[in-house]
C-alpha cells in the first residue's frame, strides 16, 4: 500500500517541489509547474512519475489552455482519496478528531469529552477515538499511517514531546511516543495555534503566500507565523507570541508574570473575571456577558473595546516587525468580533507603519473541527522531509 512506511514519500527537492505546489494549488500544468517551481519540464516529468506511478497523481483529460493553442495539456492533479490522516485537537475537557484526505478534506469526525486530564486517560481516549475514525470508512484503515495531534502549550516537535502546557497541567509528556504504542501509528504533535497556522498556509485563507500570520482569540491570545513559506519557530521556539507583546507597561498583571501584555488584557478569561468582579456575579458566563455587551451595558461594552484595542495594537506590532501578505483573526473569542472587531480594525490602522498597512486583517471563525483539521494537516507536513524544529526557522 505504502512505498516507505515510516519515511517521508518525497526526499528530492523536485518531487518535493512538485507534490507541495499540487497539494495546495492543483491541478496544474506541467508548463505551470515547471514556471513556478523554476524546474524543466523534463525534471518536472521526472519528479511526476513516480507520483503518478504510487498513486499520489493523477492526469486530467487533456485540454487546450487557449483557443487555437498547440497541443493539448494534461494537468496534474492529487488523488486525494490515496492515503488518509487522522488529525486530534486535545482540549482540557474534549478531544476532537477527523479524518482527512491528502488535501485536507474532512471526510469524518468524532468528539469525545474527558472526565480526567491525566496524560494515561488522555492517551487512553485518543486511542479509542482513533478506532472509531479508522472504522468511519471503508478504506480509512488500510490507508491511514499518520496521526497528527494538535495541543496547547510548548510543544518539542523533533522529540514529540510536550514540554510544558498550562492548560492541560503537564509537563515533559512523550505524549508522541505513547499515542504511536497506543495507535500504531506514525505520530506527530505541534502546538495548536502552529497546526491550525499549518492547516491555513497550506490549504486555506493563506495558499500562496510566503508570509503569513495566525492570530486567536480566546483564553489566550495566540499566534504563529510563516515567514519566506516555512513555520517560524525562533531560536528558542516561542516566536511570534503576539499575547506577550506588552502594549500597556502599567497595565494588568499577565499570567506569565509580565504587566501590560495583550494577553493579560484581552483573553477571554480575563474579560469574564472582570465581569464578574465588576456584577458581583461568580457565576456569570462568557455567553452571557457577551450578550449584556450586545445589549448595551456600558462597562461591559468599554471592556470589550478595551480588548479589541490591546489585540490591535498587538497585531500592527506584528506586522510591522515580520510583514506578512496577510493576517487571519480567529478562536472562540472570535464569536464577540462584532464587540472587538471596529477596535481591532482601528487600532491596526492606527499603529501599523507605511505600507505594511496594505496587509489585510480577515476573519475566519472556526470550529472545533477546523483545529482537528490542523492535526491533520501537520500528519501531511509528514510526507515531506523535516528540518529540525529546533532551527531559527522550522518546517513549514
């Protein structure tokens, strides 16, 4: 079924070349692809064959590309359907999955709630999970070898290992090591925000550009970015951390220690623990603040434009240091965007220098499946050879 079963599909840089620039943008000619990849047409055929050979390609029909042109074209497209990647988002109190096709196409899900968070539960349910996915298809079994696991908090991708996450409570998991015992499969694990960034760059809002940047808003406020096509990691892997950009040196106390940071200001924990200190509510939900916002109460309306400021200023800052083409807002503190969106829009026109102003701030909520998703699409990075995580610049 698989040419290598724990080796990349592609190691020369022409088949890499090829494969990549038809997983997001094809079909495409060979002529399209030798001029966007600098290759010959020879070494464009060359590097096909065998892609073509395993099942990884296809030809389309032929076609003219104008009336009254030479012969007719076969473009190259991805036979999406060969092989199949399973993608797991682990959150504090759910795990989400899916399974993707080789363009990242969502072909099944399946969620299942956690009522421990301990790595040997967690570990445990994704395993389960994975079965029941598998199973979901007639043919996801036999062409599933990859499991990509999405996850909060610093995550060493070389090793698989989760060196420390907040959210979750722990620390130095194997958490790659013991999902491959569990699942049999190949594993890998990237930080959430990086997966979902990965997901985007590759097969969304961010096809074709050679910089761009992912933000979130929600407990956290996250962020990953691509700089010259590759997952910018920084030499000591917390690069592009937006949420811990200081915007007011006075400001709150962060929970990394620090005071004015974005984050400390505008993550959806703090807006709902000052809510419910400024109603004397304990019980007050995110839900239901958001809704005394939408209808007017002026403290809640102010702090949520206090909110959208800190994320705006936080974002030009971003753009202004690295330049991406393009900047994707998104998370579950998205759903208040009609509350923060005006005061983010402002404040990034406000700050934001010369003509880095040109790059636009777009919208795209997405659900939780979208994060499985990102797990799936770093399971495909699989296929491709990996530099060290560990370099300036990662895999992207």
């Amino acid at each position: 079924m698989f040419r290598h079963h724990a080796q990349p599909l592609v190691s020369a840089p022409a088949e890499t070349a090829v494969l990549a620039l038809l997983l997001a943008e094809g079909p495409l000619s060979r002529v399209e692809l030798a001029r966007r990849t600098g290759l010959s047409s020879t070494a464009v055929t060359k590097a096909a064959r065998p892609l073509i050979d395993d099942g990884y390609l296809y030809e389309l029909p032929p076609e003219r590309t104008a009336p009254g042109a030479g012969r007719p074209v076969n473009p190259l497209a991805v036979a999406a359907d060969r092989e199949y990647f399973i993608g797991v988002k682990i959150s504090a109190d759910q795990v989400f999955g899916a399974v993707c096709d080789l363009r990242a196409g969502i072909r099944a899900t399946a969620l299942r709630s956690l009522s421990e968070c301990t790595p040997e539960a967690v570990v445990a349910l994704v395993a389960g999970l994975v079965d029941e996915l598998l199973d979901a298809g007639p043919s996801f079994r036999d062409r599933t070898r990859h499991l990509g696991v999405a996850v909060n908090g610093d995550v060493d991708r070389d090793s698989g290992t989760l060196r420390r996450s907040g959210l979750l409570g722990w620390r130095d998991v194997p958490i790659a090591e013991l999902l491959s015992a569990a699942t049999g499969l190949t594993v890998t694990v990237e930080n959430d925000v990086r997966a979902l960034t990965v997901a985007e760059h590759w097969f969304g809002e961010g096809i074709g550009t050679g910089y761009f940047a992912l933000v979130t808003i929600g407990s956290g406020i996250g962020s990953a970015l691509v700089v010259n096509g590759h997952l910018l990691r920084g030499a000591y892997g917390v690069a592009g951390e937006v949420g811990h950009i200081c915007v007011d040196p006075s400001g709150p106390r962060c929970r990394c220690g620090a005071r004015g940071c974005v984050e400390g200001i505008a993550s959806t924990d703090v807006i709902l623990a000052e809510a419910r200190e400024l109603t004397a509510d304990p019980d007050l939900t995110l839900e239901k603040v958001v809704g005394m916002a939408r209808d007017g109460h002026p403290e809640l309306v102010e702090r949520f434009a206090r909110a959208g400021r800190a994320i705006g200023v936080g974002i030009a800052t971003l753009v202004n240091v690295v330049g991406p083409e393009r900047v994707v807002v998104s998370g579950e503190g998205a759903d208040a965007y009609d509350l923060l969106g005006r005061h983010i829009q402002d404040a990034y026109a406000a700050h934001v220098f010369g003509a880095a102003s040109r790059c636009p701030l777009s919208l795209r909520p997405l659900p939780w499946e979208e994060w499985a998703r990102g797990g799936a699409a770093v399971a495909i990075q699989a296929l491709f050879p990996q530099p060290p995580a560990t370099a300036t610049i990662g895999a992207g």
